[in-house]
C-alpha cells in the first residue's frame, strides 16, 4: 500500500486534518493525533487501543508490529510495503474512532 492511499482515506474521514508533528506528518481529528507517519513515509503509526493492536498483532504478524514510546506500547507500526490495504484501512478506521471517544470523554470532564 502507498502513502498517498492512506492519505487519501484518512482525509476523507470526518473532521480530518494533516498536521505536521515534529519531523512527522500526522492526521487528527479535532486536533487529536490518530495516525503518525514518519519520513521517509514507509511506515505508518497506528495509535489504537490495546485489544485492537493484540488482534492486529496476531492477523498480521507480516507488516505489524508493536510501537512503543517511553518504555510502554501506546499504537501500532505497520510496514505499507507488505501491508493489506483492507487491514490499514480497518486499523485507520480504529484509531479515528479511538481518538474521537477520547476527544469526546474529555469533554465531558
């Protein structure tokens, strides 16, 4: 799967912006990040919740690993090369969806 495919899907999900993050792009969806994409744009960083990454982990031991930041695993890496493009898109798809329950529970705090 190429970059622009995944660029594609995510900007046409609802109230989806790119955004620089660092030397990243990232998508979020009312600012929250969901997806990260470092250069040179091979990988991408799928931030879903813990249940999704280990039947994620498990289907696709090809082009999905673990990514972890600051000692504890908080999403998903996922190789495009080798990846299915139906399983990237699921996985996107989770990681929106995750991110704005988040954005939603924070506000009703």
């Amino acid at each position: 799967m190429k970059i622009g495919a995944v660029r594609q899907y995510a900007m046409a999900l609802e109230a989806v912006t790119e955004e620089p993050h660092h030397h990243y792009s990232s998508f979020r969806v009312r600012g929250r990040i969901f997806v990260t994409v470092p250069p040179p744009e091979a990988f991408i960083h799928v931030f879903v919740e813990e249940q999704e990454r280990e039947v994620a982990l498990a289907l696709y031991p090809d082009f999905v690993e673990k990514l972890h930041w600051g000692g504890k695993v908080v999403g998903l890496r996922v190789a495009l090369a080798q990846a299915k493009p139906a399983a990237v898109k699921s996985l996107v798809s989770k990681a929106y969806e995750h991110a704005v329950r988040k954005g939603a529970s924070r506000k009703k705090r």
